[in-house]
C-alpha cells in the first residue's frame, strides 16, 4: 500500500507539477484519490504511469495529467455542483467530488456504471452519483452546473450544456472534427447569452458517443481506445 502512496507521491511531481499544475487543491486531490482502486486488478503495478489504461469496453481512464489539467481548468470550489460526462472508472469524478460539493456522473455504457459505483462505494465516496445515459442530453433535474467536464471528445459542445451552466459556470471537453483527435476547450459562461472559449491545447480522448455527438460505431468496429495524449507544454 505505502508503494502505490510514493508512486502517488512521485506522479504528482513528475507529471502534475512539472508540466505546470499549480493549484495546490488539485495536487492535494491527486495526492488523495488512490488510482489503483480504478483500474482492473491486472494493471495495478501500472496505475502511476503517465498514460490512460484500458478499464473495458474499449474505454480508457484517462492519463493523471489530463484529470489534473482539466480539473484546474474548471475552477472548481467547495459548494459546486459538477456534471461529469464519461464516468469510466469513476476516477476524475472521484477526483472532482474530492473538490466540490457533489458530481453528477454520466456513462452510457453499463458495466462501467456499474464498476465506477462499486469502486466509489468501496472508497467511501458518497458525493458523487453516477447515472446511466447518454450525457450529451445533459441531466436537467440537478441543473445548473458550476461545472461541465467531459472525458470524450465530440465534434461541438452539446448544445443542451450551455443551458445547463450556471452563469459563471465552466465547461472543460475536448472538441475536434475527428474522432480522436480534439482540442481541450474551456468555456466559460459569463452571462445569459455571453460564453467565452480558450483553447488548452491538443489532446486525443475517446469519442463522445451520443444524439448530440459522434454516432454510435457499427458493432464491428472499436469506440477506438486510442492514447490519449498530452502537449508536454500545455497549458
Ligand atoms: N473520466 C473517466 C474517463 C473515461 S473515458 C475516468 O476517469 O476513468 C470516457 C468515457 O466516456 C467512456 O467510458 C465512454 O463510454 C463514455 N462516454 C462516451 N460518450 C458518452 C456519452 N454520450 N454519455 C456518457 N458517457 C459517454
């Protein structure tokens, strides 16, 4: 256990505070969540890589720098709500509930519903609720939303989103006409009908998969669980 704390330790400052996460919340967070507990059994030893692991159905939990930059990115404080599209194996989410006041999580796939709830319920983590669905519809009923993050690029940010956002509110979500390669895009709602947006830098994530996103793939072919990566310089 104390050597998945020191490779913890050492993830936070060879990938976070080397490539520029400087939010000592979000370092904190890092430091906390236990990554090992959201990757299949097999792939402990790996948990503290610089890179995304396969969780099932052709999915991935994302690499720990892009959790870090993508939470610093949303800003997020103790009273917040969080959408989180792509709940995967729960991890962001743990890590944004570690942040906030509690996390809507959203996965369309239902064996990754149902292993994200068990692992969160396993750590104890009881502010963040994971539904199963298609996130590009939102979730209405618990909106507005401090923040908006998704782990899974689509071709634009979902219309619906924008509604959903409180004002001042944030959306952090990958964005690019192709599948899977996006810019990481923060926009940030600054009033009724005023949304400014700024690009993090390039990223590859798996494709957001719904009616306000890609199509579903053909059975035959992969959602694709290519690398996701990083620009050594961003942000
Ligand atoms: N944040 C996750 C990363 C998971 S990868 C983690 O920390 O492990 C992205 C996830 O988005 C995948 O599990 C994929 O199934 C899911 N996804 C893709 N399109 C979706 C959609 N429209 N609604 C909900 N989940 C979606």
């Amino acid at each position: 256990m104390s050597d998945f704390n020191e490779a913890r330790e050492r993830m936070v400052e060879r990938q976070l505070v080397r490539r520029g996460i400087c939010d000592s919340r979000v370092l904190d967070a890092m430091r906390r969540v236990p990554r090992e507990a959201f990757v299949p059994d097999c792939l402990r030893d790996l948990a503290y890589e610089d890179r995304p692991l396969p969780i099932g159905n052709d999915q991935t939990i994302s690499q720990p720098a892009i959790v870090a930059t993508m939470i610093e990115a949303a800003e997020l404080s103790s009273a917040d709500i969080v959408l989180d599209v792509g709940t995967g194996s729960g991890y962001a989410a743990a890590v944004a509930a570690a942040l906030s006041a509690h996390v809507h999580s959203i996965e369309r796939h239902a064996d990754l519903v149902a292993m994200a709830r068990d692992i969160l319920a396993r750590l104890n983590i009881s502010n963040v609720t994971v539904y199963l669905g298609d996130g590009t519809a939102g979730l209405a009923e618990h909106a507005p939303y401090d923040a908006i993050i998704a782990a899974a690029g689509g071709p634009h940010i979902p219309g619906i989103w924008r509604k959903q956002l409180a004002i001042g509110g944030r959306i952090v979500m990958p964005v690019g006409c192709e599948r899977h390669y996006q810019k990481l895009v923060k926009l940030v709602r600054r009033s009724e009908d005023d949304y400014e947006s700024s690009s993090l830098g390039e990223v590859s994530f798996v494709p957001l998969v719904g009616a306000d996103a890609w199509p579903a793939p053909d059975a035959a072919q992969s959602d694709g669980a290519a690398p996701q990566r990083i620009q050594e310089t961003s942000p």
